[in-house]
C-alpha cells in the first residue's frame, strides 16, 4: 500500500482540481478557485514525479491536460440540469415572461394577421390605418409607399412589424372621414409651395 500511496495522493489532488476548476466557473471568486485548482493538478503532477519518476509524473500531465476540458464539458452539460445547477444558474426568462400583458398589448397580438392601408411612408416606421385605428408600425427593413396594402406578421414587444401584401389580396378600405388619406386639395390648405407666402 506504501507504494501507491503517493499515486493516491496524487489521483485526489488531480480530482480536486477538476473539481475546483468547475466551480471557479460557476462561482464567482475572483479567481482564487482557478488558482487552488492548478495548485492541486500543479501539486498531484510533482508528487508523481517526485515519488515515481517521469513515467508516472508525464501520465499525471496528460491526466490534467485531458482532465480539466473533459471535467469543465460535463460540467457544462450536465449541471445546469441538476437541481444545484439551476439554482446556480438562473434560467433565462421566456418571452411571454417578459412582455407587458396589459390590455394594449393584447389588443396588438390580435392584429396579426390582419391588412391594412400605410398611412405614412414607411421608412422603415411609420403608421398604418387597421379596422379604422391608426398605429405606428415597422417594415420588414425596407421603404414602404403611403396607401399601400400591408399586412401584420407578427408584434414584437409593443413593436407592430408589417409587409406589403402580395398582389390579389384586398386592403382594409380607407375611411372617408380620414384626414390623412384625403388629398390636400380638399382640405383647404394653401400652397406648400411658398411657406412664408
């Protein structure tokens, strides 16, 4: 037993440092975790060599190069699935978690979906008139004209994302006592023209 004692000593100090190591990643410390880690694979790879000369010691280096990457994936893997790793690591909030579930919300999710008119010019936001409400929306990134048919695809947050509609589908027709969508002339304006006219 005298014989592997220091073999022993050396395969413990080995697995403290995997051990070590893992926690110095799940728990901050400022790194002194880190530092008693390679302390004890530093301390396990001497003694071997000390105690069983460079055959043993040149095994106890290749344990800890394989050992440590090999500890710190199963930790990863593993550990967050154990009930200490998810109190250890918090699981990130869903989206349905973190979204306002207030009335106007609610009243936005309902809209996808739904066609509509672009009131003004979608650069990439601007508003679009839907079932006679006028709301301010996002394009999917492009330019979109003013009286063009759109369509809800999806709400994000409190962010109503739109895209024109493809030709043959029928937009939500313009209200006649909409102000915006009647041409200037009508409205009685004086010319643009000349501002200071």
């Amino acid at each position: 037993m005298n014989a592997f004692e220091p073999l022993i000593w050396s395969a413990l100090l080995t697995l403290l440092g995997c051990a070590l190591i893992v926690l110095e990643v799940f728990i901050p410390s400022g790194g002194i975790l880190g530092f008693l880690a390679a302390a004890a694979v530093l301390s396990a790879i001497v003694l071997a060599f000390y105690h069983h000369g460079p055959v043993a010691g040149f095994a106890f280096v290749a344990l800890g190069i394989v050992a440590l990457p090999v500890a710190l994936a199963v930790a990863f893997k593993y550990l967050p699935r154990t009930p200490m790793g998810r109190n250890f690591l918090l699981a990130a909030p869903t989206a349905d978690e973190v979204l306002p579930t207030d009335d106007r919300h609610r009243s936005l999710k309902q809209l996808v979906g739904k066609t509509g008119v672009v009131r003004s010019p979608m650069l990439p936001s601007g508003a679009i008139a839907i079932d006679g409400r006028t709301i301010d929306a996002v394009s999917q990134g492009m330019a979109i004209e003013a009286g063009t048919p759109i369509e809800v695809i999806e709400v994000k947050g409190n962010r109503v994302v739109v895209r024109p509609v493809e030709a043959g589908a029928a937009p939500t027709p313009r209200r006649q006592d909409d102000v915006l969508s009647q041409p200037l002339d009508t409205l009685g304006l004086g010319s643009l023209d000349e501002p200071l006219a």
